[in-house]
C-alpha cells in the first residue's frame, strides 16, 4: 500500500519552514538593499502619507528627495535603494515600499 503523500502534520510543517525562508529572505533583502532604518522608513512613510494627498505625485521622487535632503540623507544611495523595493515615485514608495519591506511586521525594531 502507498502513501498518498506527506501526512498533514508534515503539510503544516513543510508550511512553517516556508514561512520561516521567506521571512529569512526577507530579513536578508532588507539588510543587503535598503539603506534606512526602520524607524526612518516609517518617518518617511509617514510624511508621504501626509503630504500626497495634498501635493499629489508628480510621478517623481520630489517629496521624497525633499524629506532625504531635510534629514541628511545621502540621496545617491536612498533612491536606488527605494527604488529596488518598488518606489520609483512618490506615491509608489508609498505604496510599494512598506509592503515590499513589511517593515510593520519588524517588531524587534
Ligand atoms: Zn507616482
């Protein structure tokens, strides 16, 4: 008699060790890639929340680079990092970024 595949327990553990990697890769994407701490990447999300609506993006880094520049930080090395994650404008490093990076599931920060 044959085994019809892995039992559930094996499921449900072949289902945390999936979940175990990808926060791994996750942990290490964040650490090769981006260059701001999480709590300045949560600043930086914060202020585009407020700011767009109002200013709308202008499919440009406009508010972001502004936001770079009022708390020195180097721009050369903070847009292709934003970048790697999805934001290529204002409004989609709002968007991207944080999902991207899910800096709201780093409780250790
Ligand atoms: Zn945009």
């Amino acid at each position: 008699m044959s085994r019809r595949g892995p039992s559930k327990a094996d499921q449900k553990a072949a289902r945390k060790r999936d979940r175990a990697e990808s926060r791994a890769r996750e942990s290490a994407e964040w650490d090769e890639q981006m260059v701001l701490e999480p709590g300045e990447l949560r600043a930086l999300l914060a202020h585009l929340g407020a700011e767009l609506p109002a200013a709308g993006c202008g499919h440009s880094l406009a508010l972001t680079r502004a936001w770079a520049a009022a708390h020195g930080e180097d721009w050369a090395r903070l847009q292709p990092s934003l970048a790697h994650f999805g934001g290529s404008c204002d409004c989609e490093v709002l968007a991207n970024v944080d999902p991207a990076t899910r800096v709201d599931t780093w409780a250790r920060y």
